[in-house]
C-alpha cells in the first residue's frame, strides 16, 4: 500500500532537482497534496471508486434531514424512496447544509442515498492513500502536486522581484 512517503519519493523522482525541495516542509506539503486531491477529484472518483450508498431515517416529523458531513457538496445528491434505489424522490432540495423536503416527512421514515465522498484529506507521511494504486491516477496526482509547487515557488519569486524593484524605485527617490 502506497503512503503520501512514497508520493514524496515519487515526485522527487519524477520531477529532479526542479522540485528537491518540494517536502522540506512537511505542514506545506501536506497542503499542496490535499489541494491536488480537491482539483482531480473528479479524475480520482472516475478511477476509483468514491461513490457512497447509505440510508438516512428522519429524526423527527418535519421538512429537513442533516447532510452526510462526507459529501462533496459538488456532485448530485441523489435521494430515493427505495432500498433498490431505483426510484427517484423528486420533491427535496439540498438547501443550507440539509435535504429539504416539499412535504412534511413523517419520524422513522427512511430514504436511500447516494452521493459522490468529499476529497481525501491527508496529514501524515505514514497514512495509506487508496489513490497512489492506480498508476495513472498517481501520475496525476504527481503532476498536480509538481504544479501546485512550481506556482508557489514562481509566486515567491515574482513578489521578491517586484520587492527588489519596490526597494531599488525608493533608493533611487
């Protein structure tokens, strides 16, 4: 099983001395990994599977059920009124973090789900990623993560040159 070490091994391999500095430190680089994750979300949830199907019973009578805190709040949240979840409920709308129904719903009852799992987050060199199994997926990852980091290295070096010229423009005043 691949950890976020050995995407660290990876990317130093991948991207040669252009990014030998890329885990110097670890809280940032934790950072451009979990960002990489957030914008190939859609690639990773096509390679593997990130679909969930779970059943949520209301808690009492009224309008609204609680989101699942997992949801990618970007992909459709589907409900259905059956196990086999083949029949679509079409009067609830995802409004302010809940399911809001057009009906009262009755306590007990329950509806089937099923929506796309938000982005993994990672914070530690030791934890498995699922998705550094897929090659091509690692691939991507690596890419996005080199990327992420050239930018932010290009973004230090443009603002140290404008403050070069910042500096240089009030000497010279």
């Amino acid at each position: 099983m691949a950890t976020l070490n050995n995407l660290n091994t990876s990317i130093l391999r991948y991207g040669g001395d252009e990014v030998a500095d890329i885990s110097e430190d670890s809280e940032v680089f934790f950072e451009m990994v979990n960002q990489a994750l957030v914008n190939v979300h859609t690639q990773v949830c096509n390679a593997i599977n990130k679909w969930i199907k779970t059943s949520l019973t209301v808690g009492a009578d009224g309008f609204e059920i609680t989101l699942p805190a997992n949801w990618d709040r970007v992909s459709k949240f589907l409900v259905f009124s059956d196990s086999r979840y083949q029949n679509l409920f079409d009067d609830v709308e995802v409004e302010f973090g809940a399911l809001r129904f057009e009906t009262q719903q009755t306590f007990g009852r329950t509806f089937y789900v099923r929506y796309r799992q938000a982005a993994s987050v990672y914070d530690d060199l030791e934890t498995i990623m699922p998705e550094l199994e897929n090659p091509r997926l690692k691939k991507i990852i690596m890419e996005e993560v080199i990327a992420i980091y050239l930018s932010r290295e290009n973004d230090l070096e443009t603002s140290n040159a404008e403050q070069s010229t910042l500096n240089k423009a009030n000497r010279n005043a």
